[in-house]
C-alpha cells in the first residue's frame, strides 16, 4: 500500500553532487539550494500555492558519501543544517539514496530526522500515487552500472571499504566519481525521443499494471515530462507522465505537487540565492 499523506504542497530535487567540481562552485550551489528548500518551505515564492507540508531529496545530494563508524564527509554543513531545521519544525523529509550517496547507515536518520529510502517509494496525494526514487541501475540497458552496484551494496566490501582510512577512502571514490562525470556529461546533455530513455521504458512498462499518476526520478540530470500514453487498459492516457527532475548543476529544477497538479519549475541563482522564474519549459 502506498504511503498516504494529507500533504499537499509537496517539493522534490535531485542531484546537487556537493563536492563536485570544488569548493568554490560547490559552495555557491549549495547556497542557492539551501535558500531553494527554506524558500519552499516557508512558501516564499511567487506562484507556490502555500508553504511546504512535505519535501523529497531524490539522490545525489553529494557527491561522495560514505559513513565511517567515527567519521562522515567534511562540506555540506550548510545543507545538512538547513534539513535538520525543516524536520526540526515537524516538516518530513524523504533522502532517497543515489548512487553517489547510497553509503549512508544511519547518520541521516538519527542526526537529520529524515526518512531513508534505498528503493523506488509509492507515496500518495490527493487521490494520485506517485512511485518516487534516484533512478539509478532502473530500466534496460546500463549492465555495466548495474553490476558495479552489486559491488557498491555488498555488505564484505562495503565493511573493507569502511577500514580503509577515511582520506585515502574518499581520495579514492572522488576520483572515480570525477571519471564517471566526465565519461557522461556529453549524453547527459542529449535528448534522442522517449524511446532512448531508459526510466521512460522503465515507467512505461511498469504503467501497465501500476496505474501511477506520474513517475518521479533523478538521476539523468536532464529535467524531463514526458507522456508514457498508456494505462492499465492500454488506452492512450496523456495523464501518466515520466518526470525527471534535472539537477542543481546546470538546470536548476525542482518540481512541486499541489493539489492534483504537478510542476517542474525553473530557478535562477545568478545572485548567489534561488530565485523562481516560472514553470520549466523545454528547449526548442
């Protein structure tokens, strides 16, 4: 059954990769965002039908995490503060792992107050089902990752990973981390048509027999709206739609559900700070 909520103005982004490429420009990021997530949730900006009930951190919030037993990663105090003053006032908070930040083990949880998910969540408002998750190794297509995650979540290997001493460990992921963006951000940059896309497929095939109102997913780093144009009976149905929510790197997207609607907004942070422009509208 799906979780089931009276929320109605809930707020969800992806992909902020703190961390990534350095300092300075993830410091600037993590500004804007941190002014994006108390924005929403004090309802602070043009357009927002009230202050947030609800908001979803859908993955790759950095870009290395992984809990040592006495240590965590230096950086994101900003963010970490911000979350922990929204769940501090009784607002929840949804961290679903990505694979860049699935490593966590219970610090988020018990310092934040967040709730972890490590798998796509069926959640439910106002009468709609949403299935919300990071997206990653989801669909056909990328066997290479989807073995590499078996790696990542293997319980031996995470504990040797975890006795290696925290500054080489992290050495070592941030390398790896900066080769797979460098690898990807030419076809992340690229839209080929629905069906080149791996969770579109994955969306449409679940749709026939989940009946979801939309599916919400990170990941891609490419903000995404697209009809899945079927249902449970296999009749075109315009109303079940793949979302993907971009990122806070180069498009700066989130989406917000109110009521029955569900919009990916656009946000500018050319003055340091979130600032709203309008609903998100794809490149000609």
């Amino acid at each position: 059954m799906p979780d089931s909520h009276q929320a109605d103005r809930v707020h969800l982004a992806s992909d902020l990769h703190l961390g990534a490429p350095g300092p300075k420009e993830s410091r600037r990021r993590e500004a804007a965002f941190v002014s994006w997530l108390l924005g929403v949730v004090e309802g602070r900006f043009e357009g927002l039908e009230g202050p947030a009930t609800e908001v979803h951190l859908v993955g790759d919030m950095f870009d290395f995490w992984f809990e040592y037993k006495r240590a965590v990663p230096k950086g994101g105090v900003r963010l970490l503060g911000a979350i922990a003053s929204v769940t501090d006032a009784g607002i929840p908070v949804h961290y679903h792992v990505g694979n860049h930040d699935l490593w966590t083990f219970g610090y988020l949880e018990s310092e934040l107050g967040v709730h972890v998910h490590r798998s796509p969540k069926r959640f439910s408002y106002n009468g709609l089902d949403y299935l919300i998750g990071h997206g990653d190794g989801l669909g056909p297509g990328d066997q290479g990752y989807k073995r590499l995650k078996r790696v990542f979540t293997h319980p031996v290997l995470q504990r040797a990973f975890q006795a290696l001493h925290p500054d080489v460990g992290m050495r070592i992921a941030q390398g790896l981390s900066s080769n797979s963006r460098a690898a990807n951000a030419v076809a992340d940059a690229q839209y080929n048509g629905p069906s080149s896309e791996w969770l579109w497929q994955y969306c449409r095939d679940q749709q026939e027999q989940d009946g979801l109102a939309a599916f919400i997913f990170g990941h891609r780093h490419l903000p995404l709206d697209l009809p899945l144009w079927i249902d449970s009976g296999g009749e075109p149905n315009p109303g079940a739609r793949y979302i993907n929510l971009g990122d806070w790197i180069h498009h700066f997207t989130a989406l917000r559900i109110e009521g029955a609607h569900a919009t990916l907004d656009q946000y500018d942070i050319s003055s340091g700070l979130a600032a709203r422009v309008g609903p998100w509208r794809p490149k000609k």
